[in-house]
C-alpha cells in the first residue's frame, strides 16, 4: 500500500528545500569569514550575492510549491515559518559585508573575525538541526544542537557586548562611532536569526516527535 505523500510524490520535497536553504545561509557566512581575512584590494561581494540569491529562489519555490502542493511533509505553517527566518539570514550577512566593504578604512584595527566565526558555527549547527527533521524528530539530537546553538548565540553576545564596550568608552570620532554601531547590530541580528531558525527546528521536532 502506497502512502499519501508516496501517491502524490512529495513526500521528501520540502526537506530537500530547506535542507538546501540553510546550506546556501552556512555558505554567506563562510563568505563573510573569507572576506574578513582578505586584503582590502582582493575583497569581493560576488559569494554574498551568489547565496543571497540563492536563497530567495529557494524561499520562492517553497512558497509556490506550498500553493501547489496537496500534501506536504511537514505542516504548512512551520514551513513557512523556518524558510522565512532562513530567508533572513543571508539577507543580513550580505548588507554587513556590503557596509563593511564601504566603511573598512574607517575601522582600524577592530577585529569583527572571532564574531564573524561564531556566526559561522551557529549557521553549521543550524543546518545540521535542519537535516534532522528528514531524519526521524529525534527529541534528544534536536535538543542537544539547539543548546549547542543557545550556547553559542550567548557567547556571541559577550563579545559583540565586548566591541561596544570598548566604543563606549573610548570611540571619539561621532562618525566611526555610528559605522562601528550599525555594524555590531547587523552582526548580532544575523546570530539572532540563526537563534531563531534554531528554535522553530527543534519547536517542530518537539510537535511531530
């Protein structure tokens, strides 16, 4: 006996959307480590806008394929809940790299990498919290990543709340103060994001366990 999902052949469809969307939101914070760590006359924006893309082809195609599709593999609303927050990452990380591109010889020596690869990390625990909703809604599994993932959004925390403390006390120019501000506050809304796509994971995993 065929199952629904096997009849209509959507059964594994939006796993492999959003499985693809949290990839390409790891590659835009892979591209933002790599560029942090390149002279200023080799940088470039191409990777960002490559992923950005990306990504809002997949948001669009899971939206279409929400409106087309019978019966889905997970509930229309939690699909639409993670691909929207994964739509958003990509989208910040792009407009820090395009606005630290424009502002790096303003900055001086502050060092936004150490920030930039926890950012990173949280995009790689991400995308294997997103591969476990094909795997079975392990309670345990989702749990586990989803502190690993809270973990390191707090520690992220600390040392944006580090870079500020330091403008604080000692920035003086007003402009490279409000540069150095715009950039704190993209950098952490982007582990935000991460944070929140984290929670809508393991909030499905937890209701379809």
């Amino acid at each position: 006996m065929f199952s629904l999902q096997t009849i209509f052949g959507k059964g594994d469809k939006f796993y492999g959307l959003l499985e693809a969307s949290a990839a390409a939101a790891r590659e835009s914070t892979a591209a933002l480590a790599d560029l942090l760590a390149t002279p200023p006359q080799q940088r470039s924006l191409e990777k960002f806008k490559l992923a950005r893309q990306r990504e809002k082809d997949l948001a669009a195609q899971i939206s279409q394929e929400l409106i087309n599709t019978f019966v889905t593999a997970l509930e229309r609303e939690d699909i639409e809940a993670l691909s929207n927050v994964l739509y958003k990452i990509p989208k910040v990380v792009e407009k820090f790299a395009e606005r630290f591109t424009l502002s790096a010889h303003r900055l001086g020596d502050v060092d936004f990498v150490p920030r930039a690869k926890m950012l990173e990390q949280s995009t790689e625990v991400l995308e294997q919290m997103v591969g476990q909703l094909r795997k079975g809604m392990n309670i345990e599994t989702s749990k586990a990543l989803n502190d690993r993932m809270q973990a390191i959004e707090s520690e992220a925390d600390r040392l944006i709340l580090e870079l500020y403390r330091d403008t604080y006390q000692n920035e003086t120019d007003p402009m490279r103060y409000m540069i150095l501000k715009d950039l704190f506050e993209m950098l952490e809304k982007a582990i935000d994001k991460c944070r929140d796509a984290g929670n809508v994971v393991h909030h499905i995993i937890l209701k379809n366990s």
